[in-house]
C-alpha cells in the first residue's frame, strides 16, 4: 500500500523530474528509475468472465508475445484513465470479442504478484450478451464448459476465480 502511494506521488512530478534527467541523462526515463529502485506500478486490469445460454464459457489465446503469452484467458484487459472497471469492461467486450455484456456482476476483486508484474483484478460474470463473439484481434477463440476451463493454461491470476464459477 505504501508503494502505491509512493508511486502516485512519483507520477506528479514525472515532468519535472524528467526535465531534471535529461540534463543528465541523454535518454531519461522515470519508469526505469522507478523500477530501478524496486517499485512496481500496480496495474488495473478488468476481465469479463462471458457465459452463453448453453452455459459455455469464452476463453481466448493470449498472444505470445505478451505478459504471461501462450496461455488463455477470458477478455479483458487494462482499465484506462479516468475510467472505471465496468466501464473497462465494456470496451475491451466490444474491443476483443464484438459483444455488449446486458447482464452482469462483479465476481470479485484481486491483487495478485506476478513477480514482474502487479496486478488489481476485477473479474465481472456476464449472464448475458447480445451480439454474436467474433475474435476482433485475430486470437483463437472456444465456448468451452465449465468442467473443461482446467485442461487449458490460464495465467495463474485467474485459478481462485476459475475454482468459484
């Protein structure tokens, strides 16, 4: 808790600091320090956990190369600035699948550490949809069942959830 406060504090003077390195530094970046000294940016990420009327659950590859690439994972993805989870939500179904969720709920909320990566998950379920999925990013895509989501790889961040649907 106390990193991320550091860490908003450290993103206000991103300006100036950046100014203070590049007389320095030729190529400054304060990402780098940051990181440099052991602090992580934890990152927002908002999942849609999409069930169909056969009670078939969407799951795409994630590609290769991305964090934790070759394994699947329900849509989703980074909550954007000034942006809320569901509403985070919403976008990346219409981004990555062309679906409108119409009836969902939070699930639940997450931090987990990748070790390289810190991460606030919100996971929402979504009873129901209108449009028909379609893989907007060229991923492969399955409906699987329920008792099915354990013979595929998912990033280790999404077990506890997986275990409770």
């Amino acid at each position: 808790m106390l990193a991320s406060l550091l860490i908003l504090q450290l993103e206000k003077l991103v300006p100036t600091i950046n100014a203070l390195l590049s007389s320095i530094f030729p190529t400054p970046n304060i990402e780098h320090l940051i990181n440099g000294i052991g602090i992580m940016k934890i990152i927002e990420i908002s999942i849609a956990i999409v069930k169909n009327r056969e009670n078939l659950f969407l799951i795409c590859l994630r590609p290769d190369n991305v964090h934790q690439g070759g394994k699947w994972e329900f849509p989703g993805g980074k909550v954007k600035e000034n942006e809320t989870p569901e509403q985070a939500m919403l976008r990346e179904l219409k981004e990555e699948v062309a679906i409108t969720a119409v009836d969902y709920r939070l699930l639940e909320r997450m931090f987990f550490d990748y070790g390289d990566k810190q991460l606030n998950l919100s996971f929402f379920l979504i009873n129901q949809f209108t449009g028909d999925a379609f893989a907007n990013e060229g991923q492969l895509m399955r409906w699987v069942k329920k008792a099915d989501l354990q013979k595929y790889t998912f990033p280790d961040a999404n077990a506890a959830v997986i275990a409770k649907l």
